[in-house]
C-alpha cells in the first residue's frame, strides 16, 4: 500500500481539527453528548469542499426530520412496544425505499432521516418523557459538527471538485479510446475489452452523485450544464461505437469485403479517437481531423443502387454509424476543454432525437424487496430486544437498522454488513483502550488533543481512498462514540462493555439476517435487468403501444444498460451477457426507429414493417415468459431479409426523391442493424439460461 499523499494528509488534519474544535465547543457549552459533534465531523467531511457542502446541508435535513418524527410517535405508542417496533420499522422504511429513488447527494436526506428516528426513539422508550430533550440535544449536537466542518472544509486550502472531473473524464477517456480502437478493429471480445467496458459504465454511473455536489462547489450553472451533457454523450458512446462492430465484422470478416479506402479510414478515425485531447475548447473546434473524416465517409457512401447487395448495404449502415461516432465524439472532447477552461461557448456536433430524456430506471421490485429487508429485521431486532429485557438493547436495534439501511441498495449487502461489525469491533476495543488506559492520565483538552492525533491522523489519511472508505470512516465515528467524552472523567468497565456489545450483537444479527434473506448476488439483479429490457423491446415493437415520449423510454433503457453492464463479470466471450446486452438494447432502439420512419413509407412497406415488428414482439415476450433468451425464429431472421429487399427496390426506383430516399435508407440502417443485433455474426452457441 502506498504512503499517504500530501493531499490525504491535509484532508486528515483538516478533519482531525475540525472534530476538536467540534469537540471543545460541544464541552464548552455542556451538551450531553459532545462527542457526536466530533463523530459528525468525520462523517462529512470530503477531501472536496462541494461534497462537504452538499452532505452537511442534507445531514442536517435529514437530522431534523428524524428527530420531529421521534418526538411525534414515542409519546402516543411507546405503551405498544409491538406496535411501536412496526411504526419504527415503516417509517425507517419509507424513507429508506425513497431515498433509492435518487441518486444524487440529496437522497442523504431520506436516508438519514430514516434511520435517526430508531437513533433518537429507541433510547427513548425507557423515559418516554425525555424524547423531546433528546432529539434537540442531538439535533444541537450534530449541528455543530456540520457547521465546524463546513467552515473549515471551506477556509482552511479548499479542494474544488471541478479538477476531479477532469480526472475522472480523462480516466474514462483513456478506456473509451483503447474500446473504440479494438471495435474499429473488428474486436467485441476479450477480457481486456470486457472489463473496458465495465469501467466505462462504472465511470458514467459514478458521476451522477459527484454532478449532483457541483452546485455546492461555486461552480457556475453553464459549467454544470456542460458537465451533464459530458456525461450524456459519455453514455451514447459506449452503445453507439459497440453498434459498428456487428457490421464492419460481417462485412469485413466473414464476408470478406476490403471496399477501397474503407479500412484505411478505419485506422484514421481509430488514431484520431486515440490521440491527445487539445486543452482549449477552441483547438477541438479547429481540429481538422473531424471535417475530413466526414467527407472522406460521405465519398464512400455507397449510392441507392448499391444497396441492393448484401456489402452495400452493411457499409452503407456501417458509415452511418462511423459518421455519429464521430460526431460524439468531437462533442466529447470539445465538452472537455470546455469545463477545464470554464468557457461557454460550445457547438454541439452530435444532433438526435433522442437526446434530452431524463427518465431513468427503477427496479422498483428489488427495491421493495431490500426494503422489505430491513423493515423485518427492525420488526424482528425489536422483538428480541423486548423478549431479552435487555435495557442496552436499543442499540442492539439502532445499529441493525443502520447497516440494514446503508447498504440495502447494493445487490450483495451481507459483505460490507460484515465490514461494518469489524470496523465496530475494532473501535470497541480503541475505545476501551482510551477509556481504560489513556484517559486516566489526561487532566486537560490540549492533552485530550495529543493522545487522540496519533490514531486519528493516521485513521484519516486512509479515508478518501475508496477502498478504505468505509472501514476507517466507521472505526474513526464509533471510536469518538464509544469513548463518549465528558466534561469529567466516568468510566465503568461493566457498563462500558454492556452498552458496546449491544451495538456489536445487533450488527452481528444485521449480518446474518442479510445473509439468510439476501444470498443472491449481482446475477439476480442482472436477470431481473435483462427481462426488464426485453419488456422495452416488446412496448417498442408493438403498435399498439403508446410511447409518450420516446426520448424518456431512450433514457430509461441506456440507464439500465449501465446499470446492467458493471454486474457482468469480464470474459472472453463473443456471447459474453454484456454484448448480447448492447444487442437487446440495439434492437429496441432500431425498433423505435421503424416506428418513426413507418409514418413516411407507401402502405405496402408499412405493413411488412409491422409483420416484423410483431415477429419480433412475439419473440421477445416467449423470452419473457420462458425467463430465459431463446433461440431467434427463422421466421424473424426472413422477415426482416424480406422487408429489406423491398425497401431497398422502393429506395432505387425513387432515387431521385432526395426525402423519400434519406427515410428509405433510414428504414434499411434499422432492418440491417436489427438482423445484426438478432442473428450476429459471431458463432452461435446454444442459448445461456438466465438466472430466475
């Protein structure tokens, strides 16, 4: 493992600071548990101001809307225990299941706001009369550790999270170029291609919550619009570019096409695609690689009478495609320079309409179910703590309900529940060293200061590394919360050991409650991804399906896609579930497409339009309802051949109708490109069961 950065050091004397400020003023002004305005100091703190910001505001939120809903339900129910557990546990999962909703740093509302109700309500039961007393001190209490944070996370060297952008942009952009080069190559396959693929996704989805904390950075509303349409286009490219693949293999490997100048272009698009990106947005605009490329694929465009062979018409779809990758990728790049520069100006290249949906996908099953989860087990924490008459149970209870929360949006949450026992454990066991052996000697704060610096410098450098992120966050927050500071020294062993265990036993059940009720992993959830997909490909192929806004249903379907892809393990497979994944979506879209250019073909061609469309309706939904893919009908495969061979003699005998032979074309590119997605032409293998 590396030594610490000057940057991770700086993060942790921050925080280190500002949690004994946070402490300090806490014993200054006698509140009951100054030690959680040190512990909040720790848990908002970010290397990046934004993130501080945006965290602070929400904890806040979050904190005071728990600690109204306690104060409102204690006082009439804590006479009911059985019925106060339930009204514990709904209300923990309400919010819980709300917070799944969105992805930005706002959902720390809901999320906190769900599990400091059992925080504050729980201690409460045995003296009902103090609940009022204590959700304001904890309110207090929590409060100043988020202003103390705030202001020294925005005074003391501030780090923006604009340049981190940058860094992450230009990470996806070193995997974007190494995926576009292979599949321009003709290469889908590969473990090295495969796991490019999921970091690509992996990137585009962790951006969501770092766009989200950009307000809080004083970056100003134009960088911010540029950086979401950055990452709009960082989406398209990946299904976009895999989309040419299928084609140029066809073409060029099992048919043995070489059109003049074809691959030479290739090559030429792949060097630009893998050279430096120029810093100034004006540089990208002057480039000229991009207009040349454009001209050079309009040259090679294959005239309406060629599309009557096979070659013709695979490298009239196959330009199709190269032109849009170009496009988007111009767009990228010149998105880029404008946010390192913070200009305004910029000229989008890529124009579609499927740009500007906002929609995204919600599988609102698995979140009932995780939510569910953690519901059952607050229910069934509260009733052994009933039954046991444990009077420190509550905490029992309380930390159960925490990690249940945490990580009920992660496919496989039992390993990181683990983690969150270890971490306690460990603090346990700091703590009690303090408490037992170090606090005796300390007779003043400035000491106070000393012996804690060692630990928890050191604790916090590891930090802002992900891979550490969690266990030294909680070592660093239950530690200050065991030791539970005063303003005067008061230890007993006995009650130490009885009120720290409890938390240890109740994420000890936490863990093995999340083992027994979620023993699946990401291949569930990749299943339940891969039918919900199939759904869209039948309410896109079907004509009596409304479609309000097909830019919405675009969205929805690419979001999925991301989701779909980082589940998938990487591989070396031509059927590897990832591609077949692109496939589906694919095939969606050119069905979206037929329906678009259906408006604007003679009443013959739309009817072998929609005898398509409803083949491949009904294949999809025997998909569905065998809940595994199945072989694709020779029937589907024949239709689609057969419409094609008429909307290309459609597309020669107008072909001096300039309109009438851009929708015609427009109509092949989606037959083409949905025989391909269906019958692709890597070796068939026998179909993979999908997991139920």
């Amino acid at each position: 493992m590396a030594f610490p950065s000057a940057r991770e050091w700086l993060f942790s004397a921050k925080t280190f600071a500002a949690a004994m400020i946070a402490l300090y003023i806490g014993l200054a002004l006698e509140l009951p548990r100054p030690y959680w305005a040190m512990a909040t100091v720790y848990i908002v703190s970010n290397p990046f101001v934004g993130a501080t910001r945006s965290k602070a505001l929400y904890r806040a939120f979050g904190t005071m809307i728990g600690a109204a809903g306690a104060v409102l339900i204690v006082p009439p129910f804590v006479e009911s225990p059985i019925l106060f557990s339930v009204i514990v546990a709904l209300w923990t999962g309400t919010l819980l299941y709300l917070s799944m909703f969105d992805r930005s740093a706002r959902s720390y509302v809901f999320l906190l706001a769900g599990y400091t109700l059992p925080l504050i309500a729980l201690p409460a039961v045995t003296n009902p009369t103090t609940v009022f007393d204590l959700a304001i001190t904890r309110t207090e209490e929590i409060l100043l550790g988020i202003v103390v944070a705030s202001i020294v996370g925005s005074a003391v060297f501030p780090s923006r999270l604009a340049p981190t952008l940058i860094e992450r942009t230009d990470a996806w952009f070193r995997d974007a170029a190494f995926y576009a080069c292979e599949t321009l190559s003709g290469h889908i396959a590969g473990a090295p291609i495969s796991a490019a693929r999921q970091r690509l996704a992996a990137t585009v989805n962790g951006l969501e919550l770092l766009l989200s904390q950009l307000t809080y950075d004083h970056t100003r509303p134009d960088i911010i619009r540029r950086a979401r349409a950055l990452q709009g286009r960082m989406q398209i490219f990946l299904p976009l570019i895999s989309s040419m693949a299928d084609p140029l293999i066809e073409l060029i490997g099992k048919r043995g096409a070489h059109p003049e100048g074809l691959e030479q272009l290739l090559k030429d698009v792949a060097a630009w695609v893998g050279s430096p990106v120029p810093r100034a947005e004006k540089d990208v605009e002057d480039e000229p690689e991009p207009d040349a490329l454009r001209q050079r694929i309009e040259a090679l465009r294959p005239p309406v009478e060629a599309l009557a062979s096979a070659e013709g018409a695979l490298l009239s779809n196959a330009l199709w495609r190269l032109g849009q990758v170009i496009d988007v990728w111009q767009d990228i790049r010149a998105l880029r320079a404008a946010i390192l520069n913070e200009t305004s100006e910029w000229r989008p290249h890529f124009r579609h309409w499927r740009l500007g949906g906002t929609a995204r996908f919600f599988d609102r099953g698995m979140m009932l179910f995780s939510t569910g989860v953690a519901v059952s087990a607050i229910i069934v924490a509260c009733g052994l703590w009933i039954e046991s008459g444990w009077n420190d149970g509550a905490s029992a209870v309380t930390l159960a309900a925490i990690a249940c929360c945490f990580f009920a949006a992660l496919d496989e949450p039992a390993p990181q529940v683990f983690t969150f026992f270890l971490a306690t454990c460990l603090s346990v066991v700091l703590a009690g060293l303090y408490i037992f052996v170090v606090l005796p000697k300390v007779h003043d704060f400035p000491m106070l200061v000393l012996i804690f610096s060692v630990p928890f410098l050191i604790i916090g450098t590891l930090i802002p590394r992900p891979r550490f992120t969690l266990v030294t966050m909680l070592t660093a927050v239950n530690t200050a919360t065991f030791i539970s500071i005063q303003s005067a020294y008061e230890a007993n062993f006995f009650v130490f050991i009885n009120s720290n265990l409890a938390g240890v036993a109740g994420l000890l059940f936490a863990f093995i409650w999340t083992r027994m009720t979620r023993p699946f992993g990401a291949e569930l959830a990749a299943a339940r991804l891969t039918r919900s997909a199939w759904a869209d490909i039948v309410v896109s192929a079907s004509a009596t399906a409304v479609i309000e806004d097909q830019r919405d249903l675009y969205a929805r379907m690419l979001d999925r896609l991301m989701q779909l892809l980082p589940r998938h393990a990487a591989t070396d497979s031509h059927r590897h579930p990832s591609i077949e994944s692109f496939r589906d979506f694919r095939i969606a879209l050119n069905a979206l497409d037929l329906r678009r250019t259906r408006r604007k073909l003679p009443v013959e061609l739309q009817t072998s339009v929609d005898t398509v469309l409803d083949a491949l309706r009904r294949y999809f939904e025997l998909c569905i309802a065998r809940r595994a893919r199945q072989p694709v009908p020779a029937e589907l495969i024949r239709d689609i051949e057969t419409t094609s061979a008429q909307v290309t003699s459609r597309a020669i005998a107008q072909a001096q109708d300039v309109v009438a032979e851009k929708w015609l074309r427009d109509t092949l590119h989606a037959l083409i490109g949905m025989r391909l997605s269906l019958h692709p032409p890597a070796t068939q293998t026998p179909p993979r069961e999908e997991p139920a």
